[in-house]
C-alpha cells in the first residue's frame, strides 16, 4: 500500500457522472515522503513539508486501521 499525492487530478465522480480516468492514478504527482532514521517525524503540517505531512497522516492512518481489523477478525 502506498500514498500518491495526486496533482491536479480530477475525480472519479463528481456527483452526476463519472469521469472516465480509473485507478490507478499515472498523472503528475508531488514528492514522496521519505524518513530519516526510520521515522517521518520531521514532516510538518505547514510549510513546505504540509502535502507530504499530509500523505504520511493518510498512510498512518490507513495502516492502523487495517491493523486494528485485521486484529480483530484474526486474519489478513
């Protein structure tokens, strides 16, 4: 699982119909966020670093609940 911080991307659906591009995104997209000695604790929510700080939060986010889930129904 990974995060793609989408560049100009239009949706998927915009509430009436849908827009004919489908997953997975292959347009412009920002930096990745890379750790430094295994942690992204240098990302800030402003700054230079928000979309990033962004992407990670949405990861992290994510990955606890699938883990949480996974916990609780005993399998991946």
């Amino acid at each position: 699982m990974y995060v793609v911080d989408a560049l100009d991307k239009a949706p998927y659906f915009d509430g009436v119909k849908e827009s004919g591009a489908h997953p997975p995104y292959t347009g412009r997209h920002g930096p990745a966020a890379r750790p430094r000695r295994g942690h992204f604790d240098h990302l800030r929510p402003r700054g230079r670093t928000a979309r990033q700080f962004s992407a990670a939060n949405l990861y992290a986010t994510i990955r606890l609940t699938l883990t949480v889930w996974e916990h609780y129904l005993g399998r991946p």
